[in-house]
C-alpha cells in the first residue's frame, strides 16, 4: 500500500485533492456562499471522478476488454464517467441557468446511471469469486444484508414524504440512499469471498462505497433542511469519495501487475 503513494499518478492526484481540500477550507471561511468559486467546487472533485472513469476504460484495455475483469473495469469506468458528466451539468446549472440547487435536473438522470453501471461491474467481480461461495456464507449474508439495510433505512435515513418538496424530489431522496446501500452490501459481500490479491482492492472499494453512501446521506438530511451549499460537508464528502476510487483502481491494477509478474 505504501508503494502506492510513490506512483506518479497517485502523486499527482494527491496534490490536486490537497489543493481541493484547501479550497473547501477557503469556501467554508466565506460567508458568502453563492460565489463562483462555489459553483465550480463541484466541477473541481468532478474531474477527479472523470478522470478515474478515464483511467478504468485504460485499465479494460491493458486487462482485455472480453476479459471479466476488463469488463467490469469499463462499467466501473463508465459509472465514474456517469456521475461527472452529472456534476458538470449540475455546475451548468448554477452558473448559466442561475439555480443554486438543480435538485432536481438533467444531472439526477447521470448521477442515478451510476448505479445499474457500477451495480453490473461488482456482479461480474462477483462472478469471479463465486468458487469460495459456502453454506456458511450464504447463511451469514441472508441476516447480514437485511440487517446492514434495515439500519441504513430506519436509523440513518428515516425515509419520509415532505410536503415542501416536489414528488421527485422525494422519490430521488429516497433512491439515492437505497441505491448506496444496496450496493456497499453488494461490496461487503465480495470482500467476504474475495481472498488473497484482492482482499484489499475489494476493502478500498468497500471503504469508497462507504463513503459514497454517507455522502449522499449528508446531502439528503442538508437538501431537505435547505441548508445544503455548493462546496459544503456533503461536497467535500463526494471529493473524498472521488479519491478513494481513484486508489481503488491503481491499487487494482498494481496487484494485477504483481500477478502476472
């Protein structure tokens, strides 16, 4: 993991997150929270998402694109790409169409397309594990998925109805979460029967649909509040969600190379 860091790309992907955490710093200090530099914040973490969807259609490449792990890399690719797209479109928004909170817009049609891509990537990780699939494991994820989801809907997100939102504005609260925890059941589930090379792709992974989901929670309870502005809590959540699946890969693809090698 260490030797990741040392990794030119990683190196300078490290620098540009630094330099959006300190630009957070300085939107957070502003009390004015309507400035340009507000609505570009998302552009900024976007292309940290744009580029590791990029870097995910490469990596299908090197891997082979009939491969399963090259093909699961160009749907992982492509939902990254997906969700940057949206927050381009959502900076759109705020700048030329002057709405400080395209909620919802266009942007919501990319950023849920991220789900069914990334859904069908981890299906075909899943495929590759298959093998080390036990009756024991079967039983622990019959009570541990219901559980993990039942928690994430009553405790953390306590899904309701506001009358002071539109119908798809309630729907959207309501699928993002759904659509984030279901899919870090559908991580834990693969880093359970994952072993070996992969135990700890499959952990950062796990770790950025974590935080992915936790993210979008931040931007539901804040939306709903009206207290939500660009380049708040729940922004910067996302950009370190952004950064985590760019580790994500290149560690992905450093264990492959160990392999082949």
């Amino acid at each position: 993991m260490k030797l990741l860091f040392r990794k030119p790309i990683v190196i300078f992907f490290s620098l540009y997150f630094f330099a959006i955490l300190c630009w957070d710093v300085l939107l957070f200090l502003n009390p004015d929270k309507t400035t340009l530099s507000n609505y570009l914040f998302n552009a900024g973490y976007g292309l940290i998402y744009f580029f590791t969807g990029i870097l995910g259609i490469v990596y299908a490449k090197q891997l082979g694109f009939k491969s399963i792990f090259g093909k699961a890399f160009i749907f992982l690719g492509g939902g990254l790409i997906s969700y940057a797209i949206a927050q381009f479109i959502w900076v759109f928004y705020n700048i030329f169409l002057v709405t400080e909170v395209p909620f919802t817009s266009i942007a919501d049609v990319f950023f849920l397309l991220f789900f069914p891509l990334v859904f069908f990537a981890f299906i075909l990780f899943f495929n590759i594990f298959k093998q080390s699939i036990t009756k024991r494991i079967i039983v622990q994820f019959m009570f541990l998925v219901p559980i993990v989801f039942i928690f994430c809907i009553t405790i953390l997100f306590k899904f309701e109805i506001f009358s002071n939102l539109s119908f798809w504005q309630n729907v959207l609260n309501n699928i993002y979460p759904i659509g984030d925890t279901l899919l870090l059941c559908f991580i834990l589930m693969i880093l359970r029967i994952s072993g070996g090379y992969f135990r700890s792709t499959m952990s950062l992974f796990a770790l950025a649909g974590l935080v992915q989901l936790v993210s979008d929670f931040i931007f539901t309870y804040r939306d709903i509040n009206k207290i939500y502005w660009n380049g708040d809590i729940a922004d910067l959540s996302f950009a370190v969600t952004s950064f985590l699946f760019l580790l994500s890969f290149v560690y992905f693809m450093e264990k492959m190379v160990d392999i082949k090698s």
